[in-house]
C-alpha cells in the first residue's frame, strides 16, 4: 500500500534518538498509559516515547468509540509530561494497521531507533495482527506486565514463535540497540486499567467523571481513589528532574536546538 503524507506533520525526533510507539485509540486515556510509558522509558533509556491515537482498532468494535479529536485532546491531558508526545496522524496518512505506521515512521524518520510499546494483554493476541511477523522484524518490541499472571510473557501463537528473540529483562536496556527480531518483558506494572473496561463503566454509570478535569482532581478515570486501583507500589518511579531534561544521546540535544528548546 503506498502511504500518503509525506508532508503530515510527526512529533520531534532527530537521527540516533530511542523513540517508544505506544499505539491504541486510548478511549478513554488512563493511568496505566502513563505508567506503562514511563516504566518502558526508564528501563529502555527512550529519550521519548509517542501516543499513536488510532482512528480505531481493526479488531474491535468501533461502534461509540470518542472522536478522534476528543481522543487526542484528553491524552495530551493526562500525558502531560516533557518527553511524550501524543499525535494522531494515522489517519492523516491513512493507515489502519499498525504494520503500515510503522513502516511508514522507520522509512520517513531515518536514523531513529523505534521501540513498539505493548501490554502484556495484548501479545496473547499479537498473531492476529495484520502482518505481525512483519511488525517483529521491523523493530524490537517491549513488552509491559499487566495485572494477572505474568503467564503473558510466552503467551499466545506470537509469543511461543518469538521465544528464540526474547531477551533477558535485565538486559532490557540494550534493546533498542538491537536488530529486530527482538523483545523483552517488563515485569513490576501490575495495573488493572484498561480502556475496554473504562468504556463499558462509562456506559453503565454515565456519571463517571472520564475527562481530563477529572485527572487534575486527584481522581482516575473510574471516578474512585488512585490507590484502589493502581497501588502506589505499582507504578514506576518517575525520572528526576535532572534525568527527564537532560538530553541522553547527540540527536536529543540537536533536536532541542532546532526546536528552540536549549
């Protein structure tokens, strides 16, 4: 398929840079998101990591899903943070699988090392993508624990086939470096959240505070206490200050340059 927008604006990137993929329609945007994001960026040393909000998932039902543009807007709420960027530009270039985006990202953006975020949930499944041993080959893969047995981490067709590529999660800092296939496993993100179950709270008690404004309250978006549903053990530590601004390779420092950041 040839893909359009050459032109379509992406977020910032420079060639050398570690840039995570976490794609999802991200209806709604929660916790988990964002603690997946930064556990991935502190064990792998991404210097950024970018929220591909998909137009839909081909394997789900569509049907009373956000628009787009809400989508986008309440992720950018909740990912306020200086090295995630949050863009929709899938459906600017057309794209339905997520074999096609990131072709068309490790084609256009030369030089950057692209890392494909996933949940643990999600690699049960990963055989079912549209050319999924195409998305293993075109670049590594992390994968991040969810809440259950982390009887995830060799699950499913995908994963028994990968097995030979795996890395050891203490060598997980290394993966960016290296050539597709390959993979680890996140242990330590042990959150409950997931977008499907927040729709269908969403539905049933209409009530249910989703928004951003709701996150700037202290409340997740099931409207309850943070710690009953993501204890506080469970989410990764922040960076510091120091660590979050500091650029990690040659490409972020010229990058900040361009950009009129430094």
């Amino acid at each position: 398929m040839a893909l359009r927008g050459r032109d379509v604006r992406v977020p910032p990137y420079a060639p050398g840079m570690r840039i995570g993929l976490f794609g999802g329609t991200f209806d709604p945007p929660h916790e988990a998101h964002l603690a997946a994001s930064l556990l991935a960026m502190r064990r792998l040393g991404l210097d950024r990591v970018w929220w591909l909000v998909t137009p839909g998932n081909p394997l789900k039902d569509t049907a009373g899903l956000a628009p787009l543009a809400e989508r986008i807007a309440a992720a950018r709420a909740l990912a306020h943070h200086p090295r995630i960027d949050v863009t929709g530009f899938e459906a600017e270039i057309g794209v339905r699988y997520s074999y096609d985006t990131i072709r068309y990202l490790v084609t256009r953006c030369a030089g950057v090392r692209f890392v494909w975020i996933m949940g643990a949930d999600n690699l049960r499944h990963f055989h079912r993508w549209n050319n999924w041993r195409g998305i293993a080959e075109a670049v590594p893969i992390v994968v991040v624990d969810r809440l259950g047995p982390s009887l995830y981490a060799g699950a499913g067709a995908a994963g028994k086939a990968l097995a030979h590529a795996r890395l050891p999660e203490h060598k997980a800092s290394l993966l960016p470096s290296r050539r597709p296939p390959a993979w680890v496993f996140l242990h330590g993100l042990k959150s409950p959240l997931s977008s499907t179950m927040l729709r269908a709270r969403r539905r049933v008690e209409p009530a249910a505070d989703t928004s951003a404004d709701a996150h700037h309250d202290g409340a997740n978006p099931l409207g309850a206490p943070a710690h009953e549903t993501m204890p506080h053990e469970a989410m990764p530590h922040a960076p510091g200050d120091d660590e979050m601004e500091r650029p990690r390779h040659a490409g972020e420092r010229k990058l900040r340059q361009r950009i009129g950041g430094g």
